[in-house]
C-alpha cells in the first residue's frame, strides 16, 4: 500500500493537524509506503511573505520529523523540488470543471469578501489531485476538512481513466473516527483553524505548558457540570474529551467515569496536563531540529530525489496518454 499525504507551510501548526492528521501518518509509516510532503506551492495561493514561507517550510519539515516519521520509512520532501506535481496539476485542470471546483466548500469560505480571489485558490484541490495521483497513492490521512477535495480527486482520477485509458489508482481516504475535526476551543461547531484570528481557539503544537493551560482554563464549555460525550448537546465538552482521549491513549467511556461529577475545572486541568505530556517530547524534538537545520536539508533532499523517480515514471505515461509529442518521438 502505498500512503501520501501533505500539510501547507502556513502559520504555526496546532492541535488539530497533529490529531488528525500526523498521528495518522506516523502510525502508518510502519506498515506502508509512504510519502509526506511540505505543499508549498498550496500555501502560494494566498499572499504570502517569502521570506516566512521558506522558514515556515522549513518548519513544517522539522515538525514531521519531530513527530516522529522517520527518514528511514518515510519519504518527507517539499513539493516545489519536484516540478511535476505542477504540470500533472495544469493536465487536471484541463479536465476539471468551472463548477465543480466553484462547488468546494474550502473555495468558497475562503474566497468570501475577498475582492482578488487567485486562479490560484480556485485551482487548489487540482493541484492537490496532482499530488496524489502523481504517485499513485491507495490511501490518504487527512482530516474530516479536506473530505471533498478527496471526492474530487477520486471524480478525476475515474474521468482521466476513463477517456485516456487506465492510467492513475483510485485513492481512499483515512479519516479518524476520533481526532479527524477537532473543534475550536471558542466555538465548538467550528475547526479548530490555522486561519481563526483568535489564537485562544487553538493549541498551537509547540506553545509553551503555560501557555496551554491558560488556554484549556478558558475553553468555552456547555451548559450544566456533567463531563459526558454527546456532540449534540455537549459540543465543547465532547470537542475537549476527544481531544483527552487521543493525548492520554485512554477511552473516553473511562475519562466520563472518572470527571462524571469532577466539575470543569478539574477536568480541564487534568486535559491540560495530558495534552503537556504529549506535546513535550515533540517539542524537545523540534527544538533539536531547530538547531540542526542542515539534518532537516539533507533529509528533504533525499526525500525529492526519491518522490522524483516515481513522479517522472508516472508523468511519462501521463504525457503519452494525453498525446504530448515527447522530445524523442
Ligand atoms: P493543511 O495544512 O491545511 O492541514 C494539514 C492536515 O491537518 C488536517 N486538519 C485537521 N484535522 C482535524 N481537525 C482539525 N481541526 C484540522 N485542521 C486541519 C487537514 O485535514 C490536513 O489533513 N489541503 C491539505 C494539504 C494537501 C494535501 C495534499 C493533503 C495538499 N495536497 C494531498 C493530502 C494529500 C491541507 O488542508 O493542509
């Protein structure tokens, strides 16, 4: 099996990537063929400073290592350093409709009151179909968010193989039952969001433990004190025991057992505790990597070497397929 997945190097990473999204690719990288990529090109399409993109790429690579996939297992690598997840994403576009990409949520949310929306963002889920299929991923973590960008790619992927011939393996997705929409700590029906200009409705992965425990103490909660999962009637309380659950490994039937009657206060601060302990050794990681920035270079360039071989193999057949004339033909 084959597994790829990317996350944009986009302001600080929090809570929720790492719960749905990264826990699931360490767990995956012992059993699979896996490739993690940094979407550069994806975070391009809003306006971005240069400067902070190259740092924040950077980043993101060390955040992968820090969390533990392992260069040994894993191919990390960023995704401009293989120029053809661009063009596959241009042949896409090409079959990809005006009205279906105008149908994505992601689009719409976040071209709303903006006045000079890029082809760019329009064009985001083709580029991360390219992605995909480049490297003719069966399977894909990713969070509950990204659902309909992979139902798109999965309408492509048959639409190519069906006029060209069978060319590209129809990828599935990998959405934790538990973890894959952790909400915002202010508003419970809301993703907790890079994007949120409140910072009190995240948690980001390497804030300090003080930091986490002011923000746990004022996570909004529901009405009454009882700690019990009921998304419907207990969104915020049940937003904060998913997230207990997945940093203690413990079920979240025993977590209601023990804060049935505790009140918030408690079970918040436990939370917090438990959240620290998970976050610390991946912080103490990080802040390694940080310092051995060449390690994260090498590491990178290894990784595009490796993701390079297998996406000109495919972009070869992509090319014959839809009648490019090759230079030697
Ligand atoms: P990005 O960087 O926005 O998010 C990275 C990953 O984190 C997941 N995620 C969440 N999961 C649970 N709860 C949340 N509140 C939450 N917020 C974010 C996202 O679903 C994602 O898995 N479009 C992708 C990047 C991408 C990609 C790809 C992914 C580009 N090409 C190809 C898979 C395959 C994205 O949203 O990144």
């Amino acid at each position: 099996m084959r597994v790829f997945s990317g996350v944009q190097p986009t302001g600080a990473l929090h809570l929720g990537n790492y719960l749905g999204a990264l826990t699931q690719f360490v767990r995956l990288q012992e059993d699979a063929e896996c490739l993690f990529c940094v979407v550069d090109l994806h975070a391009l399409t809003v306006p971005r400073n240069p400067v902070e993109l190259r740092r924040e790429t950077l980043q993101v690579a060390s955040a992968y290592l820090a969390c533990g996939i392992d260069p040994a297992h894993a191919t990390v690598f960023v995704q401009s350093h293989v120029p053809e997840h661009a063009e596959l994403a241009w042949i896409l576009g090409c079959i990809s409709t005006f009205g279906e990409l105008g149908r994505m949520t992601q689009f719409k949310d976040k071209s709303q009151n903006e006045h000079n929306v890029s082809l760019g963002l329009f064009a985001y889920p083709t580029l991360m179909a390219a992605d995909i299929l480049l490297y003719q991923a069966d399977a894909v973590p990713i969070g509950d968010d990204q659902k309909q960008h992979l139902e798109l790619c999965r309408d492509l992927t048959q639409r190519f193989n069906a006029r060209f011939g069978p060319t590209f393996t129809l990828p599935e997705p990998l959405i934790g039952q538990v973890g894959g929409r952790i909400m915002s700590l202010q508003d419970p029906v809301h993703k907790m969001s890079k994007s949120d200009p409140d910072s009190n409705s995240r948690i980001g992965l390497f804030e300090p433990a003080d930091i986490i425990r002011q923000k746990l103490r004022r996570a909004v909660t529901d009405t009454g004190r009882e700690v019990r999962f009921d998304q419907e009637v207990k969104p915020a309380v049940s937003n904060l025991l998913e997230i207990f659950s997945l940093c203690s490994g413990e079920t979240i039937a025993t977590l209601e057992a023990r804060y049935a009657d505790s009140g918030y206060a408690r079970f918040k601060a436990d939370l917090a505790e438990a959240v620290i302990a998970k976050l610390e050794p991946i912080q103490a990681r990080y802040r390694e990597y940080q310092a051995a920035e060449d390690v994260v270079r090498v590491t990178l360039r290894q990784g595009a070497e490796r993701a390079a071989a297998l996406a000109s193999e495919t972009m070869a057949t992509v090319r014959e397929r839809v009648g490019l004339l090759g230079p030697g033909d």
